[in-house]
C-alpha cells in the first residue's frame, strides 16, 4: 500500500483535516510510532492515527510514563517517535522525558494539542501556556496556527519538513504546538476540501514529503597515521549502533590497541578490553602508568565510570573524540580534535604502521590488570556473600546473547559497570540526564520495538518511582523480566559525604516496603530468592515463563561496605 492511497480530501471539519495532513506528512518521513495518552483537544490527532493503517499506536494513561515509553521505542529503533498529548498540565508531564531526550540525542516528537489563543490567560479550564513549555531543551519548537481554510496547508507541511531536517541534523526533541477550536469530534456530514488543497500541487497523488532535503552523507577525511609508534588508548562510550561498536572494538583488536569498553556499548567481552578499568583506575601505580598515554580517543558520550572521567580530567596527552553530530562532549574542556563523524569513517581514514613501541606499555597495563584481578578482585568475590555485586555479577553470566538489557540509574549501573565481563547483549540506558524517572517506561518501549526477552535491572526508589508503568506490560509480547534490587532506599548514599545525622531521613528515605502485592495486581509472576543459587533458578524460570519479577531484598548498607573494602584492597595492591 502506497502512503497516499490513504489520504483523503473529505473531512467533517478543517481541524480534522489539518490533523491527517499532520499524520500523513509524518509517515511519508517513514515515522510509525505514535504514542498517545487519552484527552479530548486532541482528538483531531488521536483519529487521524487512529485512522491510518500504517501508524502503529501505543496508549498509556499516565502521559510521565508515556514519554519515557516512547523514549524507549525510539532507543530501540533509532528512528522518530511520535507524542499526541491534549492541553493543560498534560503536556507539562512529558517534561523529564524530554529533558532525557535533548541530552540522550533522541529524536521524539511532541504534538501538543492547545486552545485556541482566545482561551489562554482568561481563566477557560485547562488552558495554560504551553508555548516554548519546554524551554531550550527541543531542538525545535513551532507554533502552529489555529487551522483554518484561509492558510494554505503548504504552511503545515512546510513547517513539519523543516522541524524534522533540524532534528535530523541535530538529534533531540522537537515540539509542535497545535491550536484547535471546536468542533474537534466528526460528524456524518462530510466536506470535499480538494479545491482548498490545490496548492499542494502533486502532493496528494505522490508518495513523498512535501519539501525533501538533499544532504550530502559523504564525508572524505585526510588519510593520516598520527597513532603508529603512539600510546593509545581507546575508550567506547554509549554508540547507538552496535555495528560502529564492533567496528571500534575489531580496530583495537587489529592494531593492538588498548580499549575501555563502558558497559553501555555492549563490548565488554571485546578481545582487547581491559575488564575491571574502572576498579583498576583506583590503584596509583595503575594510574601513573596509565597516564604515560600518548592519544586518548573517545568514541561516543555519555560515560559510566566517575573514576575513569577523573583520569580523562587530569590527562596531560592528546584527547580526540569521535562522535556523530554537533553536541558538545566534553565536560573536562580538554578535547583537543573531534571529528563530528561515525566511528567507521574515522577508522577508515587510518594508516596505522607496524611498530613495536606502544607494546611494553601496553603489555605492563595487562600485566598490572593481571595481578589485580587474580589477586584481589576475584579472590574478593568468590568469597562475597548474596550481594547486590553477586547478583550483577550472576546475571552477566546468565544473559542470554539473543536478549536485551535495560540497566537503571543509580547504583545498577555502576555495578554492572564494574562487574559484568561476559555480556553480548545489548544494552540500553537512560544516562542523558541520569534521573530515576521512567526507567520502567523506558524498558518497556525498549521490548516493544524489538520484542526480544529482555531484562530491567533496577533500583527500589526507581521502581517505586515509575510504578504505574506496570499497566502497560500487558502490551508486551516477549517476556519481560524485572529484577528489582531492594535495600529500602537510596543505598547508594552510603558511598557519599552526606552527613550521618541527616543521611536516614533526608536522602535514603527508607520505605519498608515489598512488591509482592504489586505483582499481583498486574498479574507478573513474583520471585523473592533469598541466596544466590535460589536467584539462578529464579532468573532460569523467568526465561521460560511469563512476564516476571525478581525481588533482590538486601541491607542498605552491605553493598557500600563491600565496595570499600575492595577499594582498599586495591589501593593499596603492590604491583
């Protein structure tokens, strides 16, 4: 089916018309996923979604959690996701999700339905502003007119073709905010609008976008080879495609390359990997030598590992960084040249000679990794009792390589980020703004699109957080497993300098609270393993059935403890 085959000049009213010129437009962009919360001023757009058979539709009551779904969705497929919200303070909630979206570079779209201006600041029910509600953080906002026959609708096609060629040239969010005036809702009566849409001259009988933009794809760096001889150091953040992940990884491997491998890019079994970087950074001799680099370069953005900026921060050699797009990278201010590219383009232009110079620092990073690892970190680990670093460190064994995972903020992922070695799969994250919020949503949106089994592994506060997001599990089609890590509150405060007095009441705020009840009411299997093989029979039997929690109930402040114990350890390891 062609996409114009679907569109009709016959409507009950202008706003519904303008509305299917709205949807119609975003899905010859090759746009399919709408998200949509219930509400009336935007019914014009609810139907003509609704109506249209290549729009996939995806509902949820609560519009919080529906931007964090949609966030998913659009993480998952690396393509636009659609938001249809009504007036008022529903707009307002799609807030957290946009934020995330500007700092993670994701591409939603918000159509926010509005009164007419004759409404606003008067008092009529649920009219707020909500113009620029979003502040700085779209990429671009437009404000569209109250439809009407007397503005040709090359107006709202024309203002849908530039906010998406913005978006694609600086991904993030873009809003448009649409007034519509009653009526909103059709009738029998029907009108022919195709005289009104003349000026649209081929359009309605094509396939295409109104306006389309050349760009040019290519981009042709100089051949050079200023890394033989050098000490390099290559460190992969968060990469959204896994084949520019691979392709890093396999570079490293080739020219013998040392490489960091964040948890988020999925490369943590990459042969040239140094496992434990973020641990191994804690020892002064590790560090000092580590510094002798002569090139740092950094694919992709958003790192884990606090102690790994703290060397980027200090280092004193070339910093390069390799990355998509214009969005600054670079919170220690020492990038020396970024290339706005794709990590294969990059590779591609490298002349890398055969050399024997970086070998004997390269050879004492490994041999320093070797006698941490083997002396200290997994002598310490074998010994640990059912643990939240146990349980990380459990699951990366029993990953399945065809399944996904969905890491929470906080302790999660700081955790997976030291201890999981062996995982294939992979793994999404929200860390653009690194908030609690939506984690749930998010997760879910992420199964949605690629509807492989996947696994959250996330925080009690987080959880609490986002818990009517359980609602929309019913929608998934492959399992969904939860693995919630229970130690009454924000444990991860044990690790900071908060003082002790106020630490309990005013940051931790333990909840004494289970989620065996919530479970229940969702109808989700609820597992509480109280050992460390009960959870490996648990997480088996999650594999097998249907969707699933896994409830890790531990102390607040084991995991801090255990943490400083092996920090110690390693400090003060001779190597």
């Amino acid at each position: 089916m062609k996409v114009s085959d679907v569109f009709s000049a016959n409507a009950s009213n202008i706003n519904l018309l303008w509305a299917s010129l709205f949807v119609e437009e975003l899905i010859r962009h090759g746009i399919s996923d709408f998200c949509i919360a219930p509400g009336s001023r935007s019914t014009p757009l609810t139907l003509a979604v609704a109506n249209h058979p290549c729009a996939k539709t995806h509902i949820h009551f609560d519009e919080r959690g529906l931007g964090f779904l949609a966030l998913g969705l659009s993480q998952a497929s690396q393509k636009p996701v659609v938001i249809i919200t009504t007036s008022g303070t529903a707009v307002a909630n799609l807030y957290p999700a946009v934020i995330e979206a500007k700092q993670s570079g994701l591409p939603l779209i918000v159509i926010s339905a509005d009164r007419p201006a004759s409404l606003i600041d008067c008092d009529a029910n649920q009219a707020i502003e909500q113009q620029h509600i979003f502040a700085r953080y779209p990429v671009f906002f437009a404000q569209i007119v109250q439809p009407s026959t007397d503005i040709k609708a090359n107006y709202l096609l024309t203002t849908i073709d530039h906010g998406l060629n913005k978006q694609q040239n600086q991904p993030g969010p873009i809003h448009f905010n649409i007034a519509f005036a009653e009526p909103l809702y059709p009738t029998a009566e029907m009108t022919n609008y195709q005289g009104y849409l003349t000026s649209l001259k081929e359009w309605p009988s094509n396939n295409r976008p109104f306006t389309q933009f050349v760009r040019n794809k290519t981009l042709t760096l100089p051949k050079s080879n200023p890394l033989t001889g050098k000490k390099v150091l290559v460190i992969m953040a968060k990469i959204a495609d896994q084949k520019q992940e691979t392709a890093v990884s396999q570079f490293c491997e080739k020219n013998n390359i040392l490489l960091f491998s964040d948890i988020q890019s999925s490369q943590c079994s990459a042969t040239n990997n140094l496992p434990y970087y973020d641990l191994l950074l804690i020892n002064d001799n590790f560090n000092a030598l580590l510094q002798q680099a002569d090139i740092v370069i950094q694919f992709g953005e958003q790192l884990i590992s606090k102690r790994l900026a703290t060397f980027i921060n200090n280092f004193k050699g070339k910093l390069q960084q390799v990355a998509p797009g214009e969005t600054r990278i670079d919170p220690h201010h020492q990038v020396d040249k970024r290339f706005s590219c794709d990590a294969t383009q990059w590779i591609d232009a490298q002349i890398i000679e055969p050399s024997d110079t970086n070998n004997d620092w390269h050879n004492a990073l490994q041999q320093c990794h070797q006698q941490i690892a083997h002396q200290v970190i997994q002598p310490f680990l074998s010994i640990q009792p059912y643990s939240e670093m146990k349980v990380v460190e459990q699951l990366d064994k029993q990953l399945p390589s065809t399944s996904q995972l969905f890491i929470g903020n906080s302790m999660p992922i700081r955790l997976a980020d030291m201890f999981m070695l062996k995982n294939k799969c992979p793994i999404y994250t929200n860390r653009g703004a690194s908030g609690i919020d939506g984690l749930l949503a998010t997760a879910i949106g992420v199964a949605k699109h690629n509807q492989k089994i996947t696994t959250l592994l996330i925080g009690d506060n987080s959880f609490l957080y986002d818990l009517n997001s359980l609602a929309m599990i019913k929608q998934l089609h492959s399992h969904f497993i939860i693995i919630v890590i229970n130690n009454d509150g924000g444990s991860i405060f044990n690790q900071l300098p908060v003082p002790e007095l106020q630490k309990e009441i005013f940051y931790q705020l333990p909840h004494g609270l289970n989620f065996k009840a919530s479970c229940e009411q969702f109808c989700i299997d609820y597992y509480n393993p109280n050992q460390l093989i009960d959870f490996e029979a648990s997480y088996n039997q999650c594999l097998q059935g249907k969707h699933s929690l896994i409830e890790v109930t531990l102390e607040n402040q084991q995991s801090a403890t255990q943490l400083q114990q092996l920090k110690e350890q390693i400090q003060y390891a001779t190597i």
